[in-house]
C-alpha cells in the first residue's frame, strides 16, 4: 500500500549513457510548474466558497432540507480530503502545529499549496546547482517497442515536490467522488424539481461538475501507474483528451439519468439506489471473508489493526463512490498485499459496464413511461435516447483508449479485440469441429474407393 500512497512521479528523462548492459543512465530530472496543485485548490475553494454560499441563500429562504444535504455532502468530503493530505504527508508523527491548525479548519489544501509553490521557488531559484542528498530510481521504459532499464539520480527537494502532486491528486479524487458526485446530483436534483435556476447554484454545479472530470481523468492515471508500478509512463495530448471525453459522457450522462430517475419516483428510488451503493460497497469485503486471507499489515507500520480497518474502509468507500457514477479503472482486493488487482481484467470491466447499461436503460424507461410531471416541456424519449447515446458514445472512446491508446497496451496478454472475439465466438469452434466431421468421412470414403 506504501506503492499506492507514496509512489513519486518522476519528471521524464531520455537516456543518455550506458551503465552496462541492462541499465541505461537518465539525464537529471526536470522539475516543471506545479499547475495541477493550483488548479485542485482553485477547485476545492471554488467548491466550498459556492456550497456555503448556497447553504446561507438556502436557509434565508427557510429551505431546510437542502441547506442540510448541501452542507452535509461539504463538509464529508472536506474532512475527508483534510485526512487524506494529513495521511499522504504523515503529519501526526511530525511536530507542525500550524499545518495541523489549518486541516481542522478545513484549509489544509490551501497551506499544503503555500508549502509546494515555496518548494518550487526554492528550487527555481538553485537550478543548475547539485543537492547534497540525492537518491537513485529505477523505472522500466518502453524505447522503440523495447524495454529498458532506466536509472536517475533524484533529489530530495524534486522528491519532496513530487510527493505534493500524488497527494493532490489522491485529494482530487476524495473531493470528486465523495463530495462533487453527491453534491452535483442533489443540486441537479433541486433544480429540476423547483424549475428555479439561481446564479449560485450554476456556479456551484460547474465548479463540482469540472472536479467530477478531472478527479474521473487522474483516476484513469493514478490506476495505470498503480498497475505498472516498475514502469516510467508518459501520457500524450491525445491520450488525455480521450480520457476525458471518456470520463466526461459516462459521468454526465450517469449522473443525469440518476437525477431524472430520482425526480421521477422521488422517496420510492432511495431503496434501488441504496441497494445499488451497499453491493458495490461490501463486494470486496464479501471477496476478502471468503477467501480466508489476514487483514494486511503494511499500509502504516505506526497503524494499529484499528486504524488498519479504517484505512480499508476508507478506501472502500472512495471505491464505492467511484464505481457508482463511473469504472474506477481498477479492481480492489483487500486480500492482496497491494490491495488492487495488477492484472488487467477485461471480465471485470465488462461486468461493469454491461451492468451500468442495463441499469441506465432501466432507470431512462422508467423516467420515460412515469416522469410525466418533471419535464412537461421536453420530449421524454428524445431525452432518454440522447442519455444513452451518450453513454455508448463514452464506451466507445474507452474501448478506442485501451485498443489503440493506452501507453503499455503491449504488454497486455490479449486486448479489447482479442477479448470481444472469444466472448462473440465462443461457440463457433465446436460448430466449426461439427462440420468438418463429415467433410473427414467424405475424404476417407473418396480415398477408400
């Protein structure tokens, strides 16, 4: 689990020398703007700014029940984006009270952003000069169809950098899947059955609706570094741009037909959704009891079996939450040291989304043949048709990323085409045996006249 959390992204290097036969020396590390710890703290503040704004504008109005869950859905997913930062960077075993006092009053992205532009500057400000401590790392690469070993030398301040990014984006993930997902559900939910459309509440919608994407595309990244943890991976432009279109019509499309169900039976589609939640959240807990396997104990060496269990639970939830509005690109397995699932597994995926468009296409129907009273004046089935078009559209561009786009696709065992041919075709070699049965007769009959 270490490997999970603690993983350092390595800025690219291209080789430059030979150390022997199986090692290839790297140029120095490059360190680069931290564009992606702004932006996650533009997100988190832009986010919380516009929920409690929302939450003063929803009780002025004597709207209890959405000041509640509009309050409720913010404050979980702050708390838990504060654990994950104190978790990543282990604060409770480090004297820093000031760091400490800005995670209790939910500011800790903000001063963790402060600590990453000063180790930037710092940086900036000695390039070109050698550090006294350094480390070397090891990373297989992919040069020309081959693989390689590529060695670096890696600072302890490019390190330390480094070591904010992961845990900005493990802390996207927490605020879009655990507070963006609910939160831009509910606020969908509100608008549509009070046809009221406030300033607030739009800005409060896209400031959740770009975290979901953006959470959604490095969930994409972080499972492929998981998955190939010995490997160096560089994602191009066009990678990333699939991945997001991929991620931004499954998650948008999901969410809306989640909303448009909702409003249609109102309190009657709590127990469905419910339901749908609490399978995907004791499924691997299901997996880890039957397979008689111990608890692991290498996610923390300072963790009790207590705080052991409620790191797994933890993770089971983000897991759960992931699932429920996308693919999270990865299969858990708290019986595996490393808690995932390395292989790649295309039942799993194919599970997944099989079951996600059945379900769609049965909450889409139950809208169209029951949601007389939410829009009266759209078409209902223009509307489901374009739901699910979406959705397919979102599975196509994911069946494109791992056919033809994915960085290590090489390595896969079989691929999407491989995969679709066996499952289409699993039949056709026994009818195939059958008929060359009587063509073998024919032939002996022919050669024994």
């Amino acid at each position: 689990m270490d490997r999970v959390y603690e993983m350092p992204e390595e800025p690219n290097v291209d080789p430059i020398s030979s150390l022997d036969e199986d090692v290839i020396r790297g140029a120095n590390p490059r360190f680069t703007f931290p564009f992606g710890i702004l932006f996650s703290t533009f997100l988190y503040c832009g986010e919380a700014a516009s929920a409690l704004y929302m939450v003063r504008i929803y009780r002025k109005n004597s709207e209890t029940y959405w000041m509640a869950y509009t309050f409720s859905f913010f404050m979980f997913s702050s708390i838990m984006v504060q654990l994950t930062l104190i978790f990543v960077h282990r604060d409770l075993a480090k004297d820093k009270p000031l760091s400490l006092f800005m995670h209790l009053i939910l500011l800790g992205p903000v001063i963790r952003c402060l600590e990453a532009m000063i180790k930037y500057l710092t940086l900036w400000k000695k390039e070109g000069q050698e550090e006294p401590y350094v480390s070397l790392t090891r990373k297989k690469m992919l040069i020309n169809g081959e693989e390689v070993l590529i060695e670096w030398e890696v600072g302890h301040s490019i390190r330390t950098l480094a070591m904010h990014r992961n845990a900005y984006k493990r802390m996207s993930q927490i605020q879009a899947f655990l507070g963006s997902v609910p939160q831009l559900t509910y606020q969908l939910y509100v608008t549509l059955i009070s046809a009221e459309v406030p300033l607030g509440r739009v800005v409060l919608m896209v400031f959740s609706l770009i975290s979901v994407t953006y959470g959604a595309t490095l969930c994409n990244m972080l499972a492929i570094q998981i998955k190939y943890d010995e490997y160096k991976i560089r994602l191009g432009p066009l990678e990333v741009l699939c991945i997001t279109i991929w991620r931004t019509l499954e998650i948008t499309s999901r969410l809306l037909i989640l909303v448009l169900f909702s409003a249609t039976l109102k309190l009657k589609a709590v127990p469905f959704l419910l339901l749908n939640f609490l399978i995907i959240l004791f499924e691997p807990w299901v997996k880890f009891w039957r397979s008689g396997a111990q608890m692991p104990n290498n996610i923390e060496k300072n963790f009790s079996q207590v705080g052991t269990l409620v790191v797994l639970i933890s993770i089971t939830v983000l897991y759960a939450g992931i699932n429920f509005s996308c693919w999270s690109a990865l299969q858990l397995k708290l019986a595996d040291r490393d808690l995932v699932e390395k292989g790649q597994n295309w039942g799993h995926m194919g599970l997944h989304y099989s079951v996600r468009l059945v379900e769609n296409v049965i909450m889409v129907l139950v809208f169209k043949f029951f949601g007389v009273k939410v829009l009266l004046n759209y078409c209902h089935s223009l509307i489901a048709l374009q739901l699910i078009i979406a959705y397919l559209i979102s599975i196509g561009f994911m069946l494109l990323f791992f056919q033809y786009l994915h960085p290590l696709r090489s390595l896969f065992t079989h691929n999407i085409v491989d995969y679709l041919h066996c499952v289409c075709c699993h039949q056709h070699p026994r009818g195939r045996v059958e008929n060359l049965e009587p063509s073998f007769d024919a032939e002996a009959r022919q050669s024994v006249v």
